[in-house]
C-alpha cells in the first residue's frame, strides 16, 4: 500500500477543523469545540503516520504530490507541491503528535483559563487560532520550495501573534493593561526582522541558483559562487535567529509566554521555534559547501544556549525559566545543525519537543492548581473583598511551594520533564543531548563544545533550583496550601509526553541510530559516534548541578519574601541574571527609543507640521480655497456666467415691459395693425 | 358689357368701407356688418374675374366665403350675446380687460 497521496491531507484535516469551529463552532458545545480541533490535529498525525509507514515500505525513496500550480512567472515557476521524505515527516509526526497532545491538554486547560478571565467565549477562537497554527506548520514542514516554506514560516508567525496576545486586553495577571498585545507585538516585528533576512536569502537564492525549489536549489549550489552561497546562509541564518530565538533576536520569547500556556508549550517550545532548526536541516547541502558559515551558525547556536541559560537561573516566573530553558535547548539544536551534525540536531528537536511541552504544560497544571487554590481561597474569605485587590501571580516560584503533596501527579511529571531537559540517563535528553556534545567534541568544534557543556550545567541547576522552588518545601503562599491537582484530561496528555520523554531516546540509540538510518534518505549524516568521556563529563555536571540547586534551595528550603540565596553568593551577577543582563534595556537604549524618537520627528515635523500643516492646510487648501473662493466664485461665476444671464433675464424683462403697451385692449386698434400690416405686405409684393 | 374694371373698382370701394367700418364704428353689429361688406367686395371680385376669364374657380371660391361668413356670422353673434349677458354692454372699447 502507498499513502502518499494522502500528502495534501495534512494540510487539510486542520483545516477542515479550523472551518467547523469557524462556522459551526457559534453553536457547538464547549467540549465539541475542542475535540473537533483535536480530532483535525489527530487524523493530521495519523496522515504523517501512514506517510512515515510508506515512505519506510518505499526506502524512504523521497516522493512528492503537486496539488497545483501557484506562481509560474518568466524563470520562476513554483507549484504546491507537498514533500514526503523523512525529514518532514519527522516533522510532520512531531508537529501532530505532539500538537495533538496539547490540543488535548488545551480543552481542559482552556475551560478553566476562560472561567478565571471571564470570557468564555473565547474557547472556540482559541481552537480556531490552534488548529490554523497545525496547518502553517504543516505547509512549513512540507514545503518543498523556500517559497513555500515561507507561506509556512509567515503563517506560524502570524498564529504566534495571535495567540500570544490571546488576551490582549489584559496583562498576564488579569489586569486591563496592553502587556500581552504588546508582548505579541514585539513577538511579530522581532520575527519580522528574521524573515527580512530569510526573504532576502530567498531572493539571492534565485538570482544565484535560478530556482527556489528544494532539488533544483541543491543541485545548482556546488557549481555557484562560493561568496553567493555564504551570503545566502547568514542572511537565512537571520530567519534561524527570529525564528528560533537564537542572539541577537531571541528577546520576544520570553516575552511570548503572556500566552496561554497551551500556546507556550506547542508553539514557543515544541514546534514553532524548532522551524529554524528544521530550515538549517533542510539546507544542509547548502550549509555543508561553506564551513564558515557552518562555524557562525554552530557558535551563535552555543552563545544562545550558555547566554539563555544564565539568564533562566535567575528568573522566578516558572514559566519565564522555561521560555529562556527553550532558548538555550534551541541554542543546542543550531549549534547542532550548524556543525554539520543535521541528525543530532534534529534527535535533539524531537526529544526536546517531548519533554519541554511536557514541562509546560505541567507548569501550565501548576499555575491553574495555584488559581483553583486562590479561588478556593477567595470563596473561603467570604466576598472577595480584600482578595480581589491583592495581585496574585499564579506564575510566581515564590508564591508556590510544597506542591508536592497538593499536586503528586503534576509533580511527578515534572520531575521526569525535568530530568530528561536536565540530560539524566536513560531519559531521552541525555541521549540527544549527548550526541550534539559528542559531535562538537568530534568534530573540533571545542569552543562549541565547551560552551554547550556550561550550558547544560546551567541547565540541570535552573532545573533543580525550579523543582527546589515549586514542589519542595513549605507553601509561601496560602493559594499554593490550597492548590488542586488538574484533572484528568490535563494529566493524561501529560502522562503520554512523560512516557516519550522517557523512552524517546531509543529514537537514535548509540549504536542503533535509527534515527540516523531513516534521515539518511534525505540529508547527508554521520552516525553520531558514544563518547564515553563526553556523557560522563556532562552526567557528572548535570547531577552536580542538582546537587548545588539542593545545597541552596533544597536544604533549606526558601521562606515567605526571603531573597533568593543565590543573590548572596553572586551578588551582582545574580541581579543580572535576574534583570536578563539587560538586554531588553539596552535593545530599548539601541533601537528602540531612537525608532520611537525617528517616528515621532516623522509624525510631528516632517508629516505634522511640513505635510499636514505646511502642504495641505497652506499650499494646497490655500490655494484650492483661494480658486473657489476668489477667482473661481467671484470672478468666473459671479462677475462672468451670472453676470451673462442675469443680463439675459433683465433685457426680455425689458423688452417685454415695453412690448406690452401693444396689447392695449381695443379690438379695432388691433384691425389696424392688421390692416396695415396687409398694406405692408402687399405694398412689398407689388413694389418686389 | 360692363368693363371688369368698373366692379374691382366698386369691390374696392365696397372694401375700403368695410374697413373703415371696422376701424371707426364702436358698434360690434355694425363692425360685422363691415366685415360682410368686406367679404362680399372679395365675393364681388371673384364673380367679375370669373366671368371676365371665364373659368368656375372663382365661382367655387365664393361659395365658400359665402358659407365661412354665415358661419362666422353665427358664431360672431352668439359671442356678442354671451358677452351681453355678463356685462350688459355690447361696447367694444370696454371689452379691453384680457389687455396685458
């Protein structure tokens, strides 16, 4: 049996939910709402699946379905072609799955979020907006030219958008304010400056290569010009950057968690964000020409992963921690791909997909449990009163606390999240994690190599200091005494991404490398090679790390308002960590305010007072009024054309007054003048 | 035979003082009368031509005028009645009011 031509369908499963909810949603049960998506994303996965199965009966033979011609201008000629080969639909199962999964998540997820907002009705927008985000990627995914990966890439960035200004209305705690629509902004023009990047590549790309489909690309690059290729992967590299979140365009992903949590976990940590990766992967022919290239991509992906990681010790929103965790795991996986190791980056993408969702949608369960424990909390004070005005971060580390007890489940997977990320053996993270480490040491990428072994150090201590924070010790806040376990449609998924982030790492087993087997068919890949030292290096750091989050927040664990006992230690560094070495602030300092200040001398000089004030008012109404008014009205109109027929009608009046003393009334003075009118008449005819 | 010239003459005559009855009498039964004097100068005119050269077509002509005037004449006199019976003067300086 061949499934390949059920290709298209990907696409169109979600967006056959998409239009239900869109048409029918109005009428729909909140519960149908989001099975409906969730079905749409299922059968998506179950398309990838049967695409996977005929691709491996095929030997993995790269196969491809047209649905239509598109653009076919002069030399350009780019159709919808769908591309099944295994690295897409290695995307296209991880894109699926797991969205499925959160989809799942996101029905009981959604009910309780729009319950504390009070607006449901918002539930069915959210699956709408959901279920078109499915559908980008999957054209991303299986795009087989830039062009349409583009259609893709734009379209996850323009769902990235809406959802992470879902509530736009509100900040994240619930308060009118613009935080989250400004946080969704800054989210789209960030991107919008990688895309810049990526456009341009594209544009080079076919002026240098003649085409923009993925083959004819390929095929074309080893006979170009060395400096054309260069230039074409840094300028995608600056799409990579946006996209990925990658320095120096990584700022609008921490920024994106004033999402709903669903969105963090399939958008900002699973999927979307792993596009850039994904591009690097799919460009590979193009990345392996031009080493150099390579060596910026690799460092730029190892100084994102040890700057991001820093950063996440010092943050206390938990879902702030892993939006800069997912930073520095994106920072592994491009310098993973950008050393040529295409497979180890993408094992990495897979695994990280598994457990980083796994992390927030757990955190998303903690920070409802915390809700459902202040709600609980306000009811039990009688009316709300006093509670109301408190401002409650149910995002907080400090406000959390013993959690364990109050929600085992949750914290049960999050451990296993939290130890598969922090790369403990047997958990999937460990391998992957592994063998981009081993690949870097390899390969004599040793800055790389270095930087990404802090990195992880880094990773297993914020990870530590996290599960310290929120599950340890005694609640600092009574909504976390208070806290409820979420129910089982938000741990069942839960359960599945635990059971993957667990056993993921068989996917490409040292030794086994199914993983590189089956990429083999598309990309050029090594089989990553087990190096003892390098998986003992990095264990012994990653327990070492959980050890040092124990000694500070284990122990003893953190009190109500006590500060963080990292700040002792560190001091200022800790306050940089805190403050994200002021980034924000010097992006602000640098581009920002000098953008705002070029607007406002735009807006107020150049088009308030030269344009509007200047041009239009004086020059062109001034003398639009001064043409009507004077030459037109009191010249042309009034003194000319009135003045002419005014002057008709007074001289009929004229002659009809003087005309009219004829008429005088006498029948016989009336025979006289028609007798002598006969006289005239006939006096001319005889005189004639 | 008469000469033709002594009846356009007369016809002539006849007609100038038809006209000047038009002209100068105020009374409208007068002022037909000098219309039908008038008109039967030109009948007089049309029978001397007609025996002079002739040919019928005059004949014809007078019997038409001859016909037009009885009817004119009816039709003249029931005005003169109707305008009578309203104003109670047959006047014609005082029928002046559809002056301008």
């Amino acid at each position: 049996m061949n499934f390949l031509f059920l290709a298209p369908w990907v696409v169109f499963f979600p967006l056959l939910g998409l239009l239900t909810n869109l048409i029918f949603g109005g009428r729909m049960r909140e519960r149908l709402i989001g099975w409906t998506a969730s079905a749409a994303s299922g059968f998506a996965f179950v398309v990838s699946v049967l695409l996977a199965w005929s691709l491996w009966a095929n030997h993995g033979e790269a196969a491809s379905w047209t649905i239509g011609e598109w653009i076919h201008v002069g030399r350009l000629a780019v159709d919808w072609t769908f591309r099944v080969d295994s690295l897409s639909t290695t995307m296209m199962l991880v894109v699926s799955g797991v969205g499925t999964l959160i989809h799942v998540y996101a029905i009981g997820y959604m009910h309780e979020d729009v319950r504390f907002k009070h607006d449901p009705g918002r539930y069915r927008r959210f699956f709408v907006f959901f279920n078109l985000f499915i559908l980008a990627m999957m054209i991303l995914v299986s795009a087989d030219s830039y062009l349409m990966l583009f259609v893709g890439w734009e379209g996850v960035g323009l769902c990235s958008f809406l959802l992470i200004g879902f509530w736009y209305e509100m900040d994240t705690l619930g308060r009118p304010s613009w935080a989250n629509s400004d946080a969704a902004k800054k989210a789209f023009i960030t991107n919008r400056i990688g895309d810049f990047g990526f456009l341009i590549a594209a544009f080079v790309m076919f002026w240098a290569l003649g085409s923009l489909q993925f083959d004819a690309v390929f095929a074309a690059a080893p006979t170009a010009s060395r400096a054309m290729i260069v230039m074409i992967t840094l300028l995608m590299l600056v799409g990579v950057a946006g996209k990925s979140a990658q320095i120096p365009l990584y700022v609008w992903l921490p920024d994106a968690m004033a999402g709903p949590t669903p969105v963090s976990a399939l958008i900002h940590a699973a999927t979307m964000v792993t596009a850039g990766v994904y591009l690097v992967a799919r460009s590979a022919p193009l990345y392996t020409l031009v080493p150099e290239a390579q060596f910026v991509v690799a460092m730029i992906g190892a100084l994102t992963a040890l700057f991001a990681a820093t950063i996440a010790v010092g943050q206390y929103d938990i879902k702030k921690v892993l939006a800069y965790s997912t930073i520095s795991q994106l920072g592994f996986m491009v310098a993973g791909v950008g050393m040529g190791a295409f497979v180890a980056g993408m094992f990495h993408l897979v695994t990280h997909a598994f457990f980083k969702a796994l992390l927030f949608l757990s955190a998303g369960s903690v920070i409802l449990g915390l809700e459902r424990g202040h709600h609980a909390m306000a009811e039990h004070a009688g009316h709300a009163g006093e509670h109301s005005k408190e401002v409650f971060d149910p995002g907080d580390m400090r406000n959390m606390g013993g959690l364990r007890k109050t929600m085992p489940t949750t914290f049960w997977l999050y451990v296993v999240g939290t130890l598969a990320l922090a790369g403990i053996f047997p958990f999937a993270g460990f391998w992957s994690k592994d063998e981009i480490l081993a690949d870097a040491f390899l390969e004599g990428y040793t800055a790389v190599y270095w930087l990404l072994t802090v990195a992880a150090f880094f990773t297993a201590f914020y990870m530590g200091r996290q599960i310290w924070m929120v599950f340890f010790g005694k609640a600092r806040h009574d909504a976390a005494a208070q806290a409820v376990e979420s129910p089982r449609i938000i741990t069942t998924p839960l359960m599945v991404l635990a059971g993957l982030s667990l056993v993921g790492g068989v996917l490409n087993l040292p030794g086994v490398h199914r993983l590189t087997e089956w990429l083999e068919h598309t990309i050029e890949v090594h089989a990553g090679e087990f190096v003892l030292s390098v998986a003992l290096i990095s264990t012994v750091l990653a327990v070492a790390a959980i050890g040092l989050s124990w000694l500070l927040y284990g122990r003893k664990p953190l009190r109500k308002n006590q500060a963080d006992p990292l700040r002792g230690w560190l001091g200022p560094i800790f306050s940089g960590m805190e403050h994200k070495w002021y980034v924000d602030e010097g992006y602000r300092a640098l581009f920002v305010n000098p953008y705002i200040a070029a607007a406002r001398f735009l807006a107020n000089v150049v088009d308030g007072r030269f344009w509007h004030d200047w041009f239009h008012d004086k020059v062109l109404a001034g003398t639009y009024s001064w043409l009507s008014t004077v030459a037109l009205n009191r010249y042309a109109d009034q003194r000319g054309i009135d003045a002419f027929f005014n002057g008709l009608g007074e001289a009929t009046r004229r002659a009809s007054g003087s005309l009219r003393r004829i008429q005088n009334g006498f029948v016989r003075s009336y025979a006289l003048s028609v007798l002598l009118g006969v006289v005239l008449i006939l006096g001319y005819l005889l005189i004639k | 035979m008469v000469p033709v010239t002594y009846y356009i003459t007369l016809s002539a005559v006849l007609f100038t003082i038809g006209a000047l009855g038009v002209l100068i009498r105020r009374n409208p039964l007068i002022m037909f009368m000098s219309i039908e004097l008038m008109l039967n100068a030109a009948n007089l005119a049309f029978v001397a031509f007609t025996r002079t050269f002739t040919v019928l077509n005059g004949q014809i002509f007078v019997f038409f005028i001859i016909a037009v005037a009885a009817a004119e004449v009816a039709v003249g006199l029931a005005l003169i009645v109707a305008i009578f019976r309203t104003r109670h003067s047959i006047n014609v300086d005082e029928m002046n009011f559809l002056k301008g």
